[in-house]
C-alpha cells in the first residue's frame, strides 16, 4: 500500500504519516517546508486520536492507576512545546502558566511520578483545545522565523522541533493504548482509524509457527542514520552473537492459548520473581486485551483500541514482558530447545536482513507506520525477508534491560528522557507497531517500559544460548550529579561545616512553626532530608529529574554510589550514606520529591511555614516572577530563606531578568537593595543578611569555595 492509497489519507480526510525528516540537505528553506509540514501532520494527527473518546468521563478518569487521564496528555504533547522553546530560550514568556504547570510532568511510572490528581482542577476540554490552537500557531509562527543552518544538530532551534513532533508521536501511540483501556462504552470507533478485518475465527486454522536459522555475527548498536533521535540512540555497543534460530512468526493469539490452556498462569515455575508478583497481583488469567473465559475459547473476544472483535486466532498475542517470558519457559519445558526472548543484539542482526529504513520507505514493508491498520493484523500477513513482522504489527518485548551506549550523553533539554529507566527494571521493545511512525519506526529507536507495562507488544522467540549481560549501572558518572552528591553528602574540606545542614538547622531555629516546609531547587536532596529532623512534611522539589532520582533513590536504600573526578580520566569512587549522617526513614516518610519548574509551580504547593531557596534564584529565567509566586504559597509569619551568591550570567538568567549587580538609571543595584525592593509589600526582613560559605570539590586539586549571602523575610 503506497502512500499515496493510505488509508488515513482516503479517509476523514487526514493526511498520511509523513516519512521522518533527515537532519541533511541542500536547501534550508525546503528543509523549512518539510519541518513545518511535519509538525502540522503530526499536531493534527494527534488531535484526531482524540475523536475516539465518546464520553466526558473518557476524559478526566484514569485507564489505569499508574497513568494520568487523557486530558493531562491532549495538554502535555502542546505544552512540551512551550516548556522546550523556553528551556532553549527560544521564546520569552508562557502561553498559560496554569496549564503549563498542570501538564509538565508526563514520564508515566517513575517512583517520582505526581500521580495524585485529588488536588487538580483540570481545564474543560473545550479550554485545551482552544490551548492547543494557540501553541500550534506559536509553533507555527517559530518554524516559519528560525533560523536554519543544515544539517540540524543538538544546539539547532529545529532540533526543539522535531523534539517536540517526535515526543507528540511517542504520545500518539501512549496515549492510543489508554483508549484501549478505558471502557468500551466511553470510546468509539472512527472511520479514519480503521482496525483490520478479522477472518481467522478458530485457532486450528492458523498456520503453525516454525524456526529459521540465522547466521550469527558481530553486530553493532547505535544510531547511524541521519534522522533525529533521542540521546539513548547515540554512542555505540560492539556484540559478537553465536548462531540461533527465530520464529519466522509473531506468537499469535493461537499459538498463546496453548500456554494458556496448559495452566501456564497457575504455574508459578514458567515465571520469575517479578512476573509471579505480578501475575497475583493483577489475578492475571490471560492476556488483559482478551475479554471472556480461558475455559472457553470459542467465546473469547480481543479489546482493540475503540471496538470488541470476536478472537482473531491469527492475529499477535499482545501481552507484557513478563508474560512473554513465562511463555518462553513453558515453550522451552515442552520442546527441550533453549527458548527465550531475543535481545537487543539479536534482534538488530534480524533487522539487518530487511533491507531499508522508514525515511526511504517509498511504501512500508508491513503494518507500521500507520500504513495498514488501526490495529494488528493476522502475522502471516506481511512477509519481511523470509520471516514476517520483523517491523511492524506489534512491538517485540527483547530480554536486554535498557542503558547508555559507549558515549551517551544526556540532551540538556530532556534530562529525564532516558537515565530514569536506567535502573534494569525498563526492558527494550523493538520493531514498532501498526501505530509508530517517525522516530519509533525507524530501526535505531530504542524504546523501553517496564516489564508489567502493556503496549501494543507481543513477540518472537529464538532457540538461543546468550544471556545478556545484566548492567545497572553501579556508580553515577554524570558530572554535576557526582559533584552534588559530594557536596550535599561528601566530606568537609578546608574545616567549613556542610552547606545544607547549616541552611536546615538554622532555618529549624528561626522558623516558630514546623509544620510544612518547602525545599525548592533541592539538587540530590540533602537540605530536604535534614529539614525533616525539624518540620512534619517537607516538600522537595527540583527542575532536574536526574537529581530528583537520586534524591528517591537515597530515601528508598539509604546510599547511593557516584564516581569524583580525580585528574583526567581517573576517577574516585564513593558513596553517599544517609545512615552516616544519622539520617533515616524518620526522615524520608515526610518528604515527598518531586520535580517541578520554580518559575511555574503546581497550585498545589502552598500553605507553608517555611521555603528555603537555596543558590537558587541567580540560576532561574524569571527570579522575580518566582519571588511575586512564592509569596501566596506561604502562611502569615511563614519564613522565606534565600541563599545565593549572586552570580548572575547570561548562560541561566536573561540580563534583563537579573535582580542586581546592574547599574540603574547609572547607580550600582545590588541584588540584596532588588530583593529589600521586591519583597517589601509582602515580607519584612527577620535579620541581618550574612554570608554562609561552602565548598564545592571538582577534582582532587581544584575546588570552589563561595559565598552565599542568606537573607531571612517573614510574610506579613
């Protein structure tokens, strides 16, 4: 099917995916033409998913406990526009803050997830899509005026864009899957989402599946294309892989039953740890998209996104990794073969064998790229170099726990993309589905969930040996998250006692009620903990995922391993310990972290007695919009307490934004006379400001040691 007979474009009107990008050319004014259609394309597309929800309640209630509703992401994809151009400082100033702050976070089951929306008021869906017109337009507007250097590259305004347009088509495919899981009465099918015919209608008619060689080899990962992709993709893995054989198949529905029927989930010897967890947890008897009675199979029926079918027996079982595993052993127990999921090197060396990749396609190799269907279709119907599916259909659980390549590098406008899932609990799905397009089409995306985690996944097996390497990795090597673990939890140097335990004990004397307290730009958390030896609940709050991670992660097993540069490449390994500085759970149970944007917090932070700004408000955009915010989030009497040493530079605050360290009207401003003048309506100043020194080590022989001026403002 070329793109030219796409169904989405023949029906609704809609137009046809558009191939992704590439980052070269000639002609940056064509190029201009390509970015700007693309991200209409992928805005409108996005809008049109949304047709399928047919009742409010489809909306504002959860599919499932552990994901926002569906208003949170119609908002989210629009609002990472806003926050991204910001980040970059691209643009000057917000769209809406309320709904910008409502709908930041949206990284879905990550231990510092906000998943707690008793306290939210969300917008009338009438009022996002009126927001979304209006981001569209902006990013319209910015297309059309950025400037374009070819190729694109990480600094380059359009690489905000295509963060932006491939972000939005990750959420096209997440957000397809809640509709899927919200129930049938809410939703409704829609002509330009056309699911696939189902003919199959008893298991015994689907072909049996078999086994096909395939040559082993040394196989190397890593994004060589030039199209965009996430900081995951980059750097490079070398892995020399025996001969196996695969499945030239998908599992389908049919060949699962077997499982099924053979007591496969009563059976606690076909699963791990995690997987029986699981499995009780959830009283899984089957797949969670079948609807009926195992026992009677003639009955059962398959969930698809906006509609019930009868079972289509030929069509991919779609299941979690952790039932895809449980398969595997099972399947192996029956036939005596070494049967498991492929990794992530194995998979790349099957991909090898189909030639091309999406931004060539002239018409796609099978189901994917929304070329085909609104759904899966039967897995012998898209023939792919001697196998099926190798891309497309269903995406393909692998057994590789997902990490950096040799060389990744985080992007530093989405710090918290790829290293939360870091941790060997995130395992890689590869191939795409009927509904990946953009970078998830393309064979170099490196996608990964959580084993419990439902997609529209299945998989192949391979009769196989290797094991994949389990790697988590031990120590922290990002600088500036080693640097603050060693400053917030490290040793003393040059006799000048630790920072935030200063700042927290003096801020415990000062403050007359210790009820609630604000940590606000917390890093790795360690004002935040030592704040809880003197208030009851403490909210910790920080712009960088990375460091709100590591916060959880010390509040979760007391320590927390990162390697301090030495001189060069030499590396000092240490570790953070919570129960060395008498800290413990006493502590942890009363602090909740959570990221959050200072100049943009959530309503629900306020009513305190206390907010401690730490070196902070020299390293904000807008250091006196969050000075005018902070205000309302305190109660009468409540202390605020600024630290900082001033150090105002272009590269965090706008010149124009800076509080002080300018001239006025020719007289030098000081940024203690800017906060005495911005502050005055609503605080009154509880003492004299003084300088706390600290020391900061960057290597063995090079250290900072600063001043920062603390000041003290009780609210009127």
């Amino acid at each position: 099917m070329t793109q030219a007979s796409h169904p989405f474009a023949a029906l609704g009107g809609l137009p046809a995916p558009t191939r992704t990008p590439l980052l070269t050319g000639e002609d940056p004014e064509q190029k201009r033409r390509e970015l700007l259609a693309y991200f209409c394309q992928t805005f409108d597309l996005y809008d049109s998913l949304f047709d399928c929800l047919a009742d409010e309640r489809a909306w504002f209630n959860k599919a499932i406990s552990l994901r926002h509703p569906l208003i949170f992401y119609y908002g989210h994809t629009a609002a990472f526009f806003i926050n991204k151009l910001l980040a970059a400082r691209l643009i000057d100033s917000r769209l809406d803050p309320r709904i910008e702050a409502m709908v930041a976070i949206g990284v879905d089951e990550m231990s510092w997830d906000d998943l707690d929306e008793t306290h939210y008021d969300w917008p009338a869906v009438a009022e996002l899509r009126s927001y979304r017109g209006r981001v569209r337009a902006l990013v319209v507007d910015f297309i059309e005026r950025m400037p374009i250097a070819l190729p694109i590259q990480w600094q380059s305004p359009a690489w905000v864009i295509l963060m932006g347009i491939e972000h939005e088509r990750i959420h096209l495919e997440t957000s397809s899957v809640l509709i899927r899981q919200l129930p049938l009465a809410w939703v409704r099918p829609r002509r330009h989402w056309p699911a696939c015919e189902v003919r199959c209608h008893q298991p015994e008619e689907v072909p049996a599946n078999d086994l096909l060689p395939v040559a082993g080899g040394r196989v190397r990962l890593g994004k060589q294309d030039a199209t965009y992709g996430w900081d995951n993709e980059y750097g490079e893995r070398h892995i020399e892989l025996a001969p196996f054989q695969a499945s030239r198949m998908l599992v389908s529905n049919s060949e699962y039953l077997e499982f099924v029927q053979g007591d496969g989930y009563q059976q606690q010897t076909w699963w791990d740890d995690e997987g029986w967890g699981w499995r009780q947890f959830a009283g899984a008897r089957m797949p969670s998209f079948w609807v009926g009675d195992p026992a009677e199979p003639d009955q059962l029926q398959l969930r698809l996104m906006t509609e019930q079918v009868d079972m289509p027996w030929d069509w991919p079982a779609e299941v979690n990794q952790l039932e895809a595993a449980a398969f595997c052993r099972w399947k192996s127990a029956q036939t005596g073969l070494p049967i498991q999921l492929p990794s992530e090197g194995e998979w790349a060396l099957l991909r090898e064998q189909l030639t091309g990749d999406q931004p060539d396609w002239l018409e796609a190799p099978g189901n994917i790229n929304l070329a085909r269907f609104a759904s899966p279709c039967p897995v012998n119907a898209c023939p792919q170099a001697g196998f099926f599916d190798l891309v497309g259909n269903v995406w393909q659980w692998t057994s590789t726990a997902i990490d950096g390549f040799e060389g990744f590098k985080v992007h530093p406008l989405y710090d918290d993309f790829s290293t939360p899932t870091f941790d060997g609990k995130h395992s890689l799905i590869k191939g795409g589905s009927w509904i990946s397009t953009g970078n998830e089409a393309l064979k170099s995306s490196r996608y990964a969930f959580r084993r419990h985690f439902f997609q529209h996944a299945g998989f192949r097996y391979l009769v196989s040996r290797y094991q994949e390497p389990i790697t988590v990795n031990p120590y922290e090597t990002d600088t500036l998250v080693a640097q603050y673990l060693d400053f917030q939890y490290g040793p003393t140097h040059f006799g000048i006692p630790n920072y935030a335990q200063t700042l927290a004990n003096l801020a415990g004397e000062l403050c007359s009620n210790h009820q609630r307290a604000l940590d606000i730009g917390c890093a790795t958390g360690r004002a935040s903990f030592e704040l809880a030896r003197h208030f009851q609940h403490v909210d910790a709050v920080d712009y960088s995922a990375r460091f709100i991670d590591v916060a959880l992660a010390l509040a979760s097993q007391d320590s927390f391993r990162y390697a301090m540069p030495v001189e060069g490449e030499l590396v000092e390994y240490c570790e953070a310990r919570l129960s060395t500085q008498d800290l413990g759970s006493a502590q942890a149970d009363r602090i909740h972290f959570s990221q959050g944007d200072a100049c943009n917090l959530k309503p629900k932070y306020t009513d305190y007695d206390l907010v401690l700004a730490s070196n902070l408000i020299d390293r904000l955009r807008e250091p006196a919009r969050f000075l005018r915010d902070i205000a309302p989030r305190l109660r009468s009497g409540g202390l605020l307490v600024l630290t900082s040493p001033y150090t105002w530079l272009t590269d965090y605050t706008p010149k124009a934004n800076w509080l002080g360290g300018i001239r006025e009207n020719g007289e030098a401003l000081s940024t203690y006379q800017a906060l005495q003048r911005l502050l005055a309506a609503e605080f009154e100043e509880l003492c004299p400001p003084r300088d706390v020194p600290f020391v900061i080590r960057e290597t063995a022989r090079k250290y900072q040691h600063t001043l920062a001026q603390l000041t003290v403002w009780r609210k009127r």
